[in-house]
C-alpha cells in the first residue's frame, strides 16, 4: 500500500502513549476507548485514505453485460455506443447492418448523413433516414443517452406505415377516377336528353339512355366492390368459424355468376364434398368473381371449367379454367392488385371494376388459404384456390350433401 492509504507510525505510537496514560489516571476505560476511537478516526482521514475500491466500475460493466443480454433477443435493432463506437448490437442490428458492425464507430456503420449528423453532435434526438438496408427502406434512428460516454441507439422500421400511407394515397386516387369515369358519363347523357329532348330522334334518345343505364350499372357494381374490399379487409384477421360444406356453395355461386344467358357455357365437376371453416357469403362471392372472370374475358361462347376437388396436401381446391386470349408473364403478378386492368378498354366497356381479383386474394388470406394463377398466352387461364379442409371430427355429424353435376372431360391436376 502506498503511504496515503496507512495511519501514520508517529500517530500510531502517540495514540498508545495517550491510552496508556489515560488509564494510568484513572480515566474511564469506555471514556478512554471512545476517545481513541474518535483520534485513530482522524487520523485516517487526515491521512487521506481512499475509499474501497470504486463499485461504479463494477456496478457499469455489470449494467453492460444486462443491457447486452436483456436486447439479444429484442425483434427491434438495438445498439449501444461507448463514445460513438458501437459496444452492443443485438441480432436484429446485427442482421441487417451485418456481423462486423460491433467495434466500429457509429457514424461509420450507417454511412447516412442524417445518422452522422445525429451522431456527431453527441446528443439525444431521432433522424429519419433512407436507404439504410435496401433503397426504398425507411428508418427512425434514436438516440438517447445513458451517460457521458454510453449511449442507446434504437432503428424503427417505417417503410411499411409509408407503403401503407402510399397504397391508401393511390387507392383514393384511383377510386375517385374509377368513380368519376361513369359518373362523368351519366350527366353528360342526361344534360344532353335534357337539352335536345325534342330534337332527339327515338333511336338516338334510347341510345343515350342504355349508355346511362350501362354506366349507372358500372357505377352501382363498383360501389358494391368497393364495400365488399374493405368489409373483407376489416374482418381479416377474424377466421371464419362456420362449417360449410363447399359442392353446393360452389355449384350454386357458379351458376349465378353466369345466369340464364351464360349457363350454357358452364362446365361443373363436383369430384368431392369438402368442408371448410368459411365465411359462406364471402366465399359465394369468391366463386361468382373468378366464373364472371372467366366468361367475361374467356373466348365468346367458349366453355368454362369449375371444378372441387382436394389437392395433393390434402386442401379442398376449386379451379375456374377459361379459354381466352391467356395473359402475358410479366402482367400476371400485378393481377390481383386494386383496379390493375391488363386491358383497361375492354375490362370498362365488359363492365369490369379492377377488384374482383383483389377482393378474391383477401377472401383467400382470410381463409388461410392460398391463389395461384397460371395462363398460357393463345390458350387461357386457370386461377386455383386452396382453402384447408375442416377436422374431420368436425364434420362427423353432417349430413353430406351431393349434387347432379356435369363433367369435363379434361382431368385437372
């Protein structure tokens, strides 16, 4: 020990010298000890003794090694910085800035201006920052101060609430043009008839009129999908509960999709009674949207394939094939998203709103189940849904329902 941190000798020997004498003249031995006590106390002090080893220290790289352990496993990207240089990153940071990052100055690691910015002045705040992982990503970087060197940096992923914020943006767009075109339409025509009602010749006027009813139809049908989107959209997170047996359901939605005009054209295959737990008029409505599909955009007078059947891993599975003009490769991902049209001429002048696919691939994630679109350019198109099949335990009691159906000759896989 160095000298600074012992009592010393001379104040040592002057306290025996002064306890001895103090018993020698009769002082109190409990008098005599106190007092010594209160001078050997002195003494240390004025010694100038430290204090026991700092617990600061322990007590730090013991709150280190927690925070380490307590953000491991923490889904949000979690750093902690030790004079800007990066000390902890947990595996989400480390994932997507990648291993070496732990060691590495702050400012280095992100290589954004707005993070340097932030980092470089040494104190607490956020940035937002693009491009940190891919190029249209989007962060929210805090920091926030522990101490004068240690500092908790925290990545929030926000590209997702843009997309969503840029999808809702686009969808409004879209709906008011979609609503506008027909609307625009009807009050052209009905302006005119109301100006040239004399004028107008029979044939003329009926003309104006049908054209009113057409679009004033469109109109209605688009109103309707629009309100069918967003009530599958609220509800899909909610499973659907009911047993429904799918043979009728399918059957019946197929032919009031084509209805008496188009009956004709209608292929059915009813090759097993599955049940599911469904939504029975959403997956109505799923069925009618992928037959009117079919028949609207299939070769005029051309047949149509609906078929039930279950699938290799055991899914009750409903297949529409048409043959139309097939659909292009690279048009076939985007057919499922709001008004996408891969020819928007004929989809409006069939009376086509752009949501029945969209509205389908909602119905189908609400189930848990699963779309699948193939086409052959010259050939067709054939949309599958997979739905799982209800527990068998769950349909012991039911009474199975069969139908009369026709056949199609081709056998689908």
């Amino acid at each position: 020990m160095g000298i600074r941190q012992t009592i010393p000798l001379a104040g040592i020997l002057l306290a025996i010298v002064t306890f001895l004498a103090m018993l020698m003249l009769g002082v109190d031995p409990i008098v005599t000890i106190a007092v010594l006590g209160v001078w050997v106390g002195s003494l240390m002090l004025a010694s100038g003794r430290p204090p026991e080893p700092p617990k600061v220290v322990v007590e730090q790289s013991f709150s280190i090694e927690a925070m380490r352990k307590l953000i491991e496993n923490s889904s949000t990207p979690v750093l902690v910085t030790k004079r800007n240089t990066i000390a902890i990153a947990n595996a989400a940071a480390r994932r997507i800035l990648g291993q070496h990052m732990v060691g590495q100055d702050a400012r280095v690691a992100f290589r954004q201006p707005e993070a340097i910015s932030l980092l470089s002045k040494d104190r607490n705040g956020r940035a937002i920052v693009r491009g940190l992982v891919r190029r249209q990503d989007i962060w929210e970087i805090n920091r926030q101060s522990v101490d004068r060197s240690l500092a908790v940096i925290e990545l929030i992923n926000q590209t997702a609430e843009a997309d969503i914020s840029r999808a809702h943006t686009d969808f409004v767009a879209n709906a008011s043009h979609e609503l506008r075109t027909p609307l625009a339409a009807i009050l052209g025509y009905v302006e005119t008839l109301s100006e040239s009602a004399e004028s107008l010749d029979s044939p003329t006027s009926q003309k104006f009129l049908g054209t009113i009813e057409r679009e004033g139809k469109r109109l209605q049908n688009l109103i309707s999908d629009l309100m069918s989107l967003s009530r599958v959209e609220a509800e899909k997170h909610d499973l659907p509960s009911e047993l429904v047996e799918l043979g009728p359901l399918v059957e019946r939605a197929a032919r009031d999709a084509a209805g008496p005009g188009r009956v004709d054209q209608l292929s059915l295959e009813i090759a097993h009674q599955s049940s599911v737990h469904g939504d029975r008029q959403q997956l109505e409505q799923l069925v009618r949207n992928l037959v009117d599909n079919a028949l609207k955009y299939g070769t005029p007078g051309s047949k149509v394939e609906v078929s039930l059947d279950v699938s290799r891993d055991n899914q009750a599975r409903i297949s529409v094939v048409d043959q139309g003009e097939g659909i292009a490769p690279e048009q076939l991902p985007h057919l499922t998203r709001r008004f996408y049209r891969t020819d928007p001429g004929r989809s409006r002048a069939s009376g086509g709103t752009g949501l029945g696919l969209a509205i389908v691939k909602h119905i189908v994630e609400r189930h848990r189940g699963r779309l699948d679109i193939d086409s052959d350019l010259g050939k067709g198109t054939r949309v599958v849904v997979r739905i799982p099949k209800a527990e068998q335990k769950d349909t012991a009691d039911n009474v199975q329902i069969t139908a009369d159906t026709s056949t199609i000759s081709r056998e689908l896989s």
